[in-house]
C-alpha cells in the first residue's frame, strides 16, 4: 500500500503541482486548500506525512502541526516556507516539524526530505505514534511532553496493554536526551538471579559463567533514559541497591571493586497499585518516592472510546499494509461492536483484533463476525467471564464493570454484584476508584 501524504497549501497552483509531483513517486495524496480543512480531513483518516505551508490563513502552518502533533506525535511535518520565514521555520523545528522546504524547491528537494521523513517508517522504526483524540489524553501528552523538558523521574501506570512504554518513548524522544540512548529492562520477565547483573552490569569471573566483563542496563543508558518497565514485580532484595543508584547516579558490578559513575534519567511504569504493594511488603516506600516525582496514569481503553475510532483506522492501514491486503473498511455493527466491547486487554487487544480481522476477513467489508471478540460482558446477574486475571485484578475490575454499569451508583453496583453498599465503599477506597465514582448512594 502506498504512504498516504497530506498536502495543505492555499494556492490551488502549488498545491495542485506539489500533489502530482507526489503521486508520480507513487505516494496516496490528498489535498487541502486550508489549515481547517486539513485538519478536518487528518482526523477522519491519519496519514504517514504532512506537507503544509506556514503562512495560510485562518489555522496557519504552524497551529496544524501543533494540532498534529497533539492528535498524532509519530507523524512526521514538513512545512513549507517563502523567503523571510525561514525563522519562523526553525521556530516550528523546535515544536516538532521535522524539517522545512524554502520555495522555491526542486524535484530533488522534495524527494529527499520526503524520503528521510518516511525512513523510520520503511525500516520498521521503534517510534510508533500514539493515536489519541479523547480529552483526558490529549491532555495526558500535554503532560507528557512537559515532564520530557526535565530530568525528574516519571512513573506511568495503567493496565496491561494501555501503551505504557510507548508513552516512556514518547517522553524520551521529546526531551533534550533524545540523542541520548532508551534502555528498557522488562523487571517482570527477567528471572531474579540474572536481573542484578542486567541492571548493573558484572566483572569477569564474578560468578560461574561470567566469562568477561558485562555493562548492565544503567551503564548502557549512561546520557539516555532508562525504562524500568514493572516496577512492581522487582524482588524488594534489589531495591535498595537500585534505589542507591539512583540517589548516588554510580552503580557497583557485580564483582568490581569500585562504583562506575552513571547518568540515567529513569522511567518506571507499572500495571499494579504500588501503595499496595507497599501495604504487602513488596515494594519499598522510599523508592516509591523517589521514582513518583512525576505520575503519569494512562486511562484504560473502555474509559476513552472516542479513540477507538482513530485506532481502529490506523490499524486496519498498517496490517493491511504489511500483509499485502486491500484496505477495507468496517461495517456499522462490526464498529458498534468494537464501540461497546469492554476492552480488558486494552489497546494491544484491539490491535490484536484488527490484525486478526485483516487476516481472515474476505468480503468487501469487515463484519462482527470477523473481528471474533471474546465475549466478556456482565450478565444480568452481574457475573463475567474472566481469563488470564489474578484474584484481585479481577475484582477490580468486576466492580469497576458493575459501577460503569449502575452509572455510578453504588447501591445499584452492590445489586449486581449481590454485595452490601458497604463492601462496595470499601471496595472502591482500597482501590482507589473515588475520584472516578462520585455518587449518590440509595440505602434501603
């Protein structure tokens, strides 16, 4: 499938020519007359590039990109400038255009900074953008991009599958260490013997098998960001040595005889309450507070369906794209479905579905039928269908199903639930559900 490129310029001659040009090297183009109008059409269908001139009336060239980047941050700008701009250009650099043609350009121009845009893309790039335009995250990449200006510690939670190490990229590709390396260490996939020596590295012969000496995660992050992505499944006899790295910026091999200076800005996320964890004795306090400067909650899917839209489009383009198959639209009832399902796996799930449903699909349409969800609705009864949960994962999430369900009143949740509104209360305070649920209670 062809990359998708959006032209925006207010002169129907440039815009008209620039859009030839494009097609003869075999890109899909659409064409904008208008900042507006471009915006208007970059939100029914994302694309792989943007072209736009900077000076247009009403939204400028300068405001789309902002608009751009806000919906879509992986999606590359390219403005376009007349001489007598160019500091306005480099302005609009800062803000995140990735590069800027004067006019007038040549064909060689084009075709150059075309192809460096779309580069990551072809390669398979690491930077995938987040596909946002529900309030709560456009408002969490506000965030987001202030806290990137900083070297303070950020925590992100939220559940499995929200997109939580792509908003840790997020943050490192915005901030001044973005030359710098991104170092993840998965906490929760690496066995406990092995994750001291992969955090802080080991010398040769430090142990059996150590046969020379090894950089750890910290020392390979050194000027970067390093990612400890689940937090919370580190065993508590490493904390404190990972705390004093962090308070210290030195790390210790194991097996050396002196600490090796380090300079990490860390990222830390997590799918579990960590205040919990601290209750249980499982995790250490001090290191909550050191890595909770900056708490960055990704909402769940089910909490943000205005996305899903957005998501669902940008992921029929990339499967369709990667398995050679024709681009096809989803039928109403397959999106309403889509649009009610609750989503416990999130975004990776529905990424999951799509891709299946570009797979098997064979009519001239997605149907329901092809996107084979896995039913997890609540009953009647108030009862779900739970699979790959903990115990209290999933009472977490039944009541918060049930609340959703009662439209927060708890007294019709406790109903379904077959619970009193008492345990209810409770429920909601030990996990910390208050500030989603705010409502009235009907004794009797």
């Amino acid at each position: 499938m062809a990359y998708r490129v959006l032209v925006v310029d207010d002169e129907p001659s440039v815009c008209r020519s620039l859009s030839m040009v494009l097609e003869r090297f075999g890109f899909e183009v659409t064409a904008a007359g208008d900042g507006l109008e471009a915006l208007e059409r970059f939100r029914r269908g994302l694309h792989d590039l943007v072209i736009a001139d900077l000076k247009m009336p009403g939204l400028s060239g300068l405001e789309l990109l902002r608009e751009v980047k806000r919906l879509s941050p992986g999606t590359p700008v390219v403005l376009l400038t007349a001489f007598g701009t160019v500091e306005t250009a480099v302005q609009a650099m800062k803000e995140g255009a990735f590069d800027f043609l004067q006019k007038p350009f040549g064909l060689e121009q084009l075709k150059d900074v075309v192809s460096r845009a779309l580069r990551p893309k072809e390669e398979g790039g690491v930077e995938r953008p987040i596909i946002a335009k529900s309030q709560r995250m456009l408002e969490l990449l506000d965030m987001a991009k202030e806290a990137a200006q900083s070297v303070a510690p950020v925590l992100i939670t939220g559940e499995s599958g929200t997109g939580k190490e792509l908003l840790a990229r997020y943050i490192h590709a915005q901030g001044p260490r973005r030359e710098g390396p991104f170092v993840a260490v998965n906490c929760a996939a690496i066995p406990e013997g092995l994750l001291e020596s992969e955090l802080f590295g080991h010398e040769r012969g430090a142990f059996t098998g150590a046969v020379g000496q090894k950089k750890g995660k910290f020392e390979l992050a050194h000027r970067g960001t390093l990612l400890l992505d689940e937090i919370s499944e580190m065993p508590i006899s490493l904390q404190a040595k990972l705390l004093r790295a962090l308070q210290e910026g030195e790390v210790d091999r194991i097996g050396g005889t002196k600490p090796v200076k380090v300079d990490v800005r860390p990222i830390a996320t997590s799918n579990r309450d960590l205040l919990q964890r601290i209750k249980e004795g499982k995790f250490r306090e001090d290191l909550y507070f050191r890595l909770n400067v900056i708490h960055l909650h990704i909402p769940p899917l089910r909490e943000r369906r205005e996305d899903i839209p957005l998501l669902v489009h940008h992921f029929l383009e990339k499967y369709s794209r990667l398995n050679g198959r024709p681009l096809r639209e989803l039928s109403p009832k397959a999106m309403k479905a889509l649009l009610d399902y609750h989503w416990p796996g999130n975004v990776r799930e529905l990424e999951n579905v799509i891709h299946r449903a570009v797979l098997f699909s064979r009519g001239e349409r997605i149907e329901e039928r092809d996107l084979r969800l896995e039913r997890e609705a609540l009953t009647e009864e108030g009862h779900r269908t739970l699979s790959d949960l903990n115990l209290r994962e999933a009472e977490k999430r039944l009541i918060v199903l049930a609340l959703e369900r009662a439209k927060g009143n708890r007294t019709e949740a406790a109903r379904l639930l077959g619970v009193s509104v008492r345990t209810v209360r409770n429920k909601i305070k030990e996990y910390g559900l208050g500030g989603r649920f705010f409502a009235k209670e009907v004794e009797g």
